[in-house]
C-alpha cells in the first residue's frame, strides 16, 4: 500500500481544535470525508509529481457558479424524468422483486449483440433479472461536463420508462437542504484555510501539501460536498418512493456510488456492488482501508461499504479482503457479466465485416492500443503521451502492420488525433466505440494497464503491457507471464514481433494466459449474470431488514 495513502488514513483523524477533519465532515451521522478521499490521494500523489490541475477547472470549482451549474443540469434532468415517468403506477406486489440500478451515461455503449447501445456493465443483468420477472428500475447520472442529451435521449427509445434520470426524485425540499449543508460545510473552510494548526498537519515528508492542495480544498468545500450531500438525498427519496428490495451499482468510491449505499444503509435496503474494473495489488484510495476504518455501523469514523461486492476472480477477493481489509463474507467471486458474451463471440462477430466496417486493411496485422485517461488535463500524470509516442516509433521498424487507437470512454481524444495528425499516420483508426470488434479482429493487444488487456486474454489474443513510468506495474499481467512486459520504449519493436512471429514466446503466453484467467476471472462459461443475480436473490431472501420494509 502507498505511504500516501496510509498517511491519509492516519492525517483525518488528527484532531485540529477538539475535532478531527473526518469529523468536521459529518453529515447523517457518516463523514463526507470518505467521498473526497481517493480524490485527495490522487491529487496528492499528482502534486508531488508536479502535476497540476488546468487552473481553469479549479477556478470554476471555487466560485458559485459550480452551484449554479450542478443545479441547472439538476433541474433540467428532473424535468425530463416527470415527463417520461409520468403515470407510472406504484410497484405491483405480484412482482418477485424490485431491483434499483445505479449507472452512469459513459457506460452507455456499443455492444456487439444489438444495433442499439446498452449499459455495457448492467446490460446483461437487466436482462436476466426481467427474464425471472423482477421489476428494474434503471437511474442514470451523467457525469459529464455538460449535458449529454444525445444517450438521454437513447436511453429513453431503447427501454421506454426503464432508463430515467436520478435527478428525477429532486425536489425542493433537497435542493434547500443541500444548500443549507453546504453554507455550514463553507463556514468550516473558511475557518481551517486561516488555522495555522491545520496548516501545519497537511506536511508530508519535507512537503507542505497545504500550499499545493489549498485550490483542491476550496474545490471540496464549495463544489464537491454540496453535489455529495444532493446525492444522499435524492438517493433517500429514490428509495422511499420506488421501496426496492436491493439496489446494485458499480463504483461505490464515486459520489452517486457511495450515496446509494448510504441511503441503503440508512434505509434499510441492502446494497450490492459490482466490480467494474481491474483491481491490482496496489489498490486505489476507492477500496482499501485500514481495518478500524470499516463497519457495519454507520459512524463518521466509518467508511460505508457495500453490503457484497461481486468480484471478478479469486485474484480480486484475496487483494480486497487480505490488503483492503474488506470483511471475507462481503466479497463474492462471480465473474463478470459483461464478459458472458465474450463465449459467444465466433458467432456473432464476422471479421470480414468488421474489416470493411472500420475502413481497416486484412492483409495487414492490427495493433490495437488502449489508452487511459494519463494525462495531465484530467489530473493525472501524462503517460499517455509517452505511451503513443513509443507505439509510433515501434511501428515504424515493422513492415505491413496497421494502428487502431481504443480511446478511454471518458477520454476526449484530442491528445491522440492530434499526435497521429503530427506523425501523418492517415490509416491509424482512433475510436471510442467497437471495442470488441477491434479485439476480435486484432493481433496484439497493447496497453498500459487497462482492463481491455484481460478481455484479450479472454479472446487468446497476444498482451503487451508498456509501463514507461519506472513505476510497479498496476496489474500483474506481465508479472504473471500472460502478457508480455515492456518498460523500455526500444524495447517495443522486438516484443511486437515477439508477440506477432517468435512461436516460443507464444507458446510461453498461451499456457500463462490460462492460468492468470482462473486466478482473475473465474469461470468464462457465459454464467457470471446468472451468478450475480442469483446471489441478489439470496441476499434479498436472507436480508433480516426486508420485514422492517414491508
């Protein structure tokens, strides 16, 4: 675990005027604390490397108008959550169950098994749960910067009145009670930003963090909380008008993610997240924690955690519950639904197809290359740029091979077009979308630690990672031997070829491949959507607080 991080578990709890930070943070008797904390570790992590946050996001984070903006958005989503609910009765007691899903518009998707986009993570599930007759109920956020009408609007054509915005419950009642919160939680920070006791406890090593993360602060006191407190409350009245038997959603470090299970907790409902990506041995600030930071009794002092969590593999739980400290019983291996059709794949996809499709050449060998969101824009360290930049170079030394780019959903592309224009790569493809299709089709799969590199394994197809950070690798992909380790940018050719050509490396790749996906993924039998809603069912079943819903 990072020093980093350990030293922020430790630092909220220093009492600064009688009161520890965690503390000053409390709001329905949980710390807001906890929905800032990965955050702050990143940014913490990203300041010490000299990366900064573009001034022109933190300068509209400190000002009113980030209120303004989130409310604006609020309002107008609500408005089109009553047009499109309208008339919807209560919930019909001969229906088995009534399941909420949490999701978010990025996950709005292509997928191979329809024309029609689809939530790339809770897709296959909503299709079993209504195969077994449970009723769904489907909240979307959209998180993006402004508002995305476009998979609103889709979301809407594709499953009538499953789909709805979660502002849809907003009322009066919490806009005031947010805005209330956060006038006292503003009236904390002016006070702190001024204490020379708080100052002095944000030094780290030799660093004094407060200079470095002050805008980061400001940016929490006046945005981030407020927006935090507003998805407490409309996840509450979420629950008291639609009574689920269990809400599912996915990213419960997120604010609408850890909104819902707080709401959950306070309200009797059990909650059930599912994995929605790689975990690896050094676990983000999202999930680990020491183990006096967790119960089942909601306190400040408390991080509130999902009642289960749905795994991947045995590999995700032994790092949850062994480094994370999660409580064993609360991690349940299942595999994950999104790859249910990855067994079905020879049936459904045509590469000639595919080929004509993306414009792409079949006598040539495909590279795709995953990219993440490393860049300096979005917070992070730019590894990105490094990353493509090695990935030109290599390709140039090997004839008749061709570049697709797999751009981050939440990724703009910019950085990417704009480097390929400057190399004048004309047939290199960049695209969002069509992710399985490029796997499908591809000869190697290159990536820094994406989990699009176990959905190749998945597929046989050659990995390599190529970690230029001189940092550990996030996954053990290469460590386990299934994929092929890069952290030399000269080095890249040879391993292409390797991966492409050398049938010893192959050979070593294939027999690893297996192996790491027994540890990683458990079973790839097309039944990992049937597991996950059997255990909704059994924890529905056996749920003691299901009577005080009643």
């Amino acid at each position: 675990m990072t020093e980093e991080l350990i030293w922020i578990s430790k630092w909220a709890d220093k009492k600064i005027k009688g009161k520890s930070f965690k503390k000053a943070l409390t709001y329905e008797n949980v710390s807001l604390w906890w929905f800032v904390r990965p955050a702050l570790h990143d940014r913490i992590i990203a300041a010490l490397k000299g990366v900064e946050v573009p001034s022109g996001i933190l300068k509209i984070l400190r000002t009113k108008a980030a209120k303004c903006a989130i409310l604006a958005k609020f309002l107008i989503r609500a408005f089109y959550g009553r047009l499109i609910t309208w008339g919807i009765g209560k919930r019909k007691n001969k229906i088995p169950h009534r399941i909420m899903v949490v999701s978010y518009s990025v996950d709005w998707q292509d997928v191979i098994t329809s024309k029609s986009k689809n939530d790339v993570i809770f897709g296959n599930l909503i299709t079993e749960l209504k195969k077994r007759n449970n009723e769904v109920i489907a909240l979307d956020q959209d998180t993006s910067t402004f508002m995305d009408f476009s998979t609103l609007f889709e979301k809407t054509a594709y499953g009538g009145r499953l789909w709805r915005p979660v502002e849809t419950y907003l009322t009066s009642d919490i806009v005031k009670k947010s805005l209330k919160a956060s006038k006292e939680l503003e009236k904390i920070w002016k006070e702190l930003k001024n204490d020379p006791d708080f100052i002095n406890s944000l030094k780290y090593k030799n660093f004094q963090l407060f200079d470095l993360l002050k805008d980061d602060f400001e940016g929490f006191f006046r945005y981030h909380f407020f927006f935090d407190v507003l998805c407490i409350e409309l996840m509450k009245r979420t629950i008291d008008v639609e009574k689920p038997d269990l809400i599912l959603l996915q990213c419960e470090y997120c604010s609408l993610g850890r909104a819902a299970v707080i709401a959950g907790k306070l309200k009797s409902v059990p909650t059930l997240a599912l994995q929605h990506g790689s975990i690896g041995p050094c676990p983000s600030a999202g999930y680990y924690y020491t183990p006096d930071e967790i119960s089942n009794r909601l306190a400040p002092q408390y991080c509130p955690l999902p009642d289960k969590t749905a795994v991947y593999g045995d590999y995700t739980k032994r790092v949850l519950t062994e480094i994370c400290n999660y409580p064993p019983e609360s991690v349940v291996v299942t595999g994950q639904p999104r790859y249910d059709v990855l067994t079905k794949i020879d049936k459904i996809l045509d590469k000639e197809k595919i080929f004509e499709q993306l414009d792409l050449d079949p006598r040539k060998k495909t590279v795709v290359l995953a990219t993440g969101m490393s860049q300096a824009k979005y917070g992070y360290p730019d590894h990105d740029e490094p990353l493509l930049d090695a990935t030109f170079k290599a390709l140039n030394e090997i004839p008749n091979i061709q570049l697709a780019i797999k751009v981050h959903p939440r990724d703009d592309g910019e950085l990417q077009r704009r480097m390929v224009a400057e190399r004048g790569l004309k047939d290199a493809l960049i695209t969002k979308g069509k992710l399985y299709e490029l796997l499908y089709l591809c000869d190697v799969l290159m990536t820094f630690c994406s989990t699009v590199a176990t959905e190749a394994l998945i597929l046989d197809k050659p990995v390599i990672t190529v970690n230029l950070t001189g940092e550990p690798d996030p996954m053990p992909y290469a460590e386990s031997g299934a994929a092929i380790g890069v952290c030399c940018g000269k080095d890249l050719a040879q391993a292409i070829k390797d991966a492409l050509e050398n049938p010893g490396v192959r050979k070593k790749l294939e027999e690893n491949r297996r192996k790491f996906l027994c540890d990683h993924v458990y079973k790839i039998d097309g039944g990992s959507s049937r597991r996950v809603v059997d255990l909704i069912e059994q924890m529905i079943k056996r749920d003691p607080r299901r009577d005080m819903r009643d």
